[in-house]
C-alpha cells in the first residue's frame, strides 16, 4: 500500500465498485493511501474494468459531485488549459528534491493532463455492498485457488520475507490477490501523467503533488521504467498496488540486484509489501482477529473500536469464540466489530487489525484481507451466517438517514452519504433511544423508523 490512503483506484466499473468505499467507515489519517480518508473508493483495480470503457476514456466536461470549487467545470478547463505552465511552476520543487532537469524534461515534455480522472475522482456511486457483499467479490474459491498456488510457487520468496519481517506469507499473498489479482490486473494509466494531472487540476493537489515528485525519482534511480510505472487513476501501481510515496519509502531490494523492483520481482514485492506491515507494527506470530459469537442481549454499545478489552473480559460478558473453539490466549487486548449488527457473526480485532487498515482504512477491505489469509492457511468459511435478506442502502437512502439524523439534532454536517463513525455513531444513539438493538448497522427498519419519528 503505500499509498493508498484511499481512495482512489482505477476503478471503474465504478459505481458499483466505487460503493465499496462507503464501507470505509474508518477512516485512518495516513496510510498507503494516503488521500481522502472519508470519502472514496478504496477499491483494487483488480475489480476495475480493465482500461475503462471503450469510447469512455474522455473527461465528461461536467462539474464533480463532489461541489469542491476546483472541480467545477470551468476551473478543470482553466486548470488544463494552463498544465504546461503548471507543469514549469513546479519545477524548481523538483529541482529541490533531486530531480535533474533532464529527468523532468524526459517525463514531462508534451504531456498532456487525463481530464477523465475528474469524473473518477468525483464518482458518485448510487448503489453500494454489504459486507458479505464484499467479502463473497472478494475472496472467491478462485482468489483462493490461485493464492495457494502463488504460495507454492514462490515458497522460497516468502520463507525468507518471513524470516526478514515476521509477517505471515498468507496476509501478504492476500494483499497481492485482492490488488491486482496476482499481477493480472495492475492499471494501465501513467503513473506519471496521473498524479501530474492531479498535482495541477482538481481538488487535491498539494497531495498529489508529492506523489507526481515521487514517482519521478523512483525513474530517476532506476527503480522502475515508465513502461512499469502504470496503475490506477490516482497513481498506485504494481501487485499489491504501491503510491510512488509508499513506494519509495518502504520499498526493498530484496533479491539483491540493486533495484527496488515492486513491480516484476517477486523477491522485492513481497518483502517491501512486508515491510510496510512490519514498519506499522505487525505483531509477529498474532493473528488479525477471532470470528465470534456474540448473545443476543449483548449490551451492543460496547462494540466499538475505542473500547479495549482483554479477551477474558469478553468471555465475561458471554462472548464466545464461533465454532465452540477456545481463544488461544486469553490476555489479548482486543474491540468487537459487528459489520452486519446484531443479526451476523462479531468479531474480536486484534492490533494486526489495525495495521492492515493502514493499507487501506476500510474495515470490509481488512476483513476481506484477514478472512482470504485464513483461507489461504487451509481455514474454512465464516461459521456464522450474514443476514442475507438485508440489502444495502441506496445512496439516495443514506442521503435521507443521515438528513433524519441532522434533523434530530445529531450534527452530522452536510449529508454526503458516507457513513463513517460519526454517522455510525449516530444511528446506534438514535436506535437506543427508539429502542431498537443499538448496534450501529443502518438496516431498512432503522431508516423506517427515523422516517416515522
Ligand atoms: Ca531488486
């Protein structure tokens, strides 16, 4: 991840994929994903149609969704009518960080900006997933399948990224399958016409300007070739799906030939993905977390990621571990999560929760990691069912909840129709109080409820 703080990716089947993004209900300030934390799809570009649509790849020449003023129409055609000049402005900072004028000139001289990120960047998604939604896109039997075949081929690879880091292979090989599909899908847009794009039009700039600069000394020490250094809309490229910035700060030589090769060598790409989980404070030899049962009077406001507990303290409560297995330690620190509320399995999360958020700051996107690790380690299905007669809320609908919340006198902000923490927040409080089971989950009868209140 490096880089990633989320967002963006090169998705396109986008509004369904872009949806996933709501599930990014938490929102964590740095990252490999370093960008917008709260809104956005964090989705891989292993579920991006791949290049686009045909006929589709042009900007749409309308104002975003997103009513930032630099995403208005007008100002993303000013913006690119002066991106040859924005291009020389920017210059002296790379001048600053050890660009050379030639690098600069090679990457640079008679580009031209990708207008057609602005729709991406401001996609709207109308209809969003569930949980088990995501989970079932993806860890498929064939993400699985492959995954334990990767794992086989390339035993040495991990065993020594094993012994360097301490991170478990399965969490790595997940990470390389759910972002690029095992290096089948990678994107196929210039990293370094992307983020020059970005640093110059739209609404993040300065964010984006650190990316372009990266990517640029990552060609400049030979680290990647331009021709490697494609990815998605927003600049993240290789297996597993590196920012230029995550890049060129975590990435290893592993193999030894003296590059930094995250794209093509298995040898680096692993280890460098290993090392990012290691360098956030991957405890070695823990898991991510416990499938959990939880009873059906369970006071749900302790489910909440602030609320640390040791895992005897749950058992006190009457949590137990799913299947009828016993914890292996029982000193462990951990918070519940309820991602479908009262009606589906809980969870228990561990500190290596955490740091595969800092991949990417989405709870569905860990669970997915975690779960697919578990998978690839010989473990089976959840032991719990999901409440499958639920469907997710239309963004139309989540729109009106989090109106029904403002109006009620949580002070939500402008409804944007991403339920983060605040709006999660919001709804359990409201749920007490209407006495429904408070557990967070923005069901169709919680809506229904907020409509009749
Ligand atoms: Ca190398």
């Amino acid at each position: 991840m490096l880089h990633r703080r989320q967002s963006v990716s090169p998705m396109r089947a986008a509004a369904v994929l872009a949806a996933l993004s709501l599930l990014a209900a938490c929102t964590q300030p740095e990252g490999r994903y370093a960008y917008d934390a709260t809104a956005t799809q964090s989705i891989p570009p292993a579920f991006a149609a791949p290049g686009g649509i045909p006929g589709k790849n042009d900007w749409s020449g309308e104002s975003g969704a997103s009513g930032h003023p630099q995403m208005a129409a007008d100002a993303i055609r000013q913006a690119a009518a002066h991106f040859p000049q924005c291009l020389e402005r920017l210059w002296p900072e790379a001048a600053r960080r050890g660009i050379s004028r030639a690098t600069y000139d090679a990457h640079t001289r008679g580009l031209t900006p990708d207008l057609k990120i602005m729709d991406l960047m401001d996609a709207q998604p109308e209809f969003t997933k569930t949980f088990w939604e995501y989970l079932d896109l993806l860890v498929s039997e064939d993400r699985v399948q492959r995954g334990r075949e990767v794992l086989q081929e390339h035993r040495a690879a991990f065993d020594a990224m094993e012994r360097s880091y301490g991170v478990d292979r399965h969490v790595i090989a997940a990470i390389w399958g759910i972002e690029s599909k095992f290096s089948t899908r990678m994107g196929d847009r210039s990293v370094v016409r992307s983020t020059a794009t970005l640093a110059c039009v739209g609404r993040r700039q300065d964010y984006f300007r650190n990316e372009f600069f990266a990517v640029l000394d990552l060609l400049q020490r030979g680290d990647v070739t331009a021709e490697e250094a494609k990815g998605s809309w927003a600049g993240a490229f290789g297996p597993t799906q590196f920012m230029p910035t995550v890049y060129r700060t975590y990435a290893v030589d592993f193999d030894g030939d003296g590059r930094r090769d995250v794209v093509a060598s298995v040898r680096d790409l692993v280890a460098s993905t290993a090392n990012y989980f290691h360098r956030h404070g991957w405890q070695k030899g823990e898991t991510w977390g416990y499938e959990v049962e939880v009873p059906k009077d369970f006071n749900f406001l302790l489910a909440d990621r602030s609320r640390l507990m040791t895992i005897r303290e749950w058992e006190r409560l009457g949590i137990r571990r799913a299947g009828g297995k016993a914890f292996p330690r029982s000193h462990e620190r951990v918070w519940l999560m309820v991602p479908a509320g009262a009606q589906g399995p809980g969870f228990l999360m561990l500190n290596n929760f955490r740091v595969i958020m800092r991949y990417n700051p989405s709870e569905a996107y860990a669970l997915a990691i975690g779960h697919l690790a578990d998978r690839l380690r010989g473990g089976g299905a959840f032991v719990q069912a999901w409440p499958r007669h639920e469907r997710a809320l239309s963004r139309e609908e989540r729109l009106e909840m989090q109106q029904h919340l403002n109006r009620r006198g949580y002070a939500l902000g402008d409804p944007d129709g991403n339920f983060g923490p605040k709006t999660r927040a919001a709804i359990r409080d409201f749920q007490a109080a209407a006495g429904l089971v408070p557990d967070g989950f923005a069901s169709q009868a919680t809506l229904a409820r907020l409509r009749g209140s």
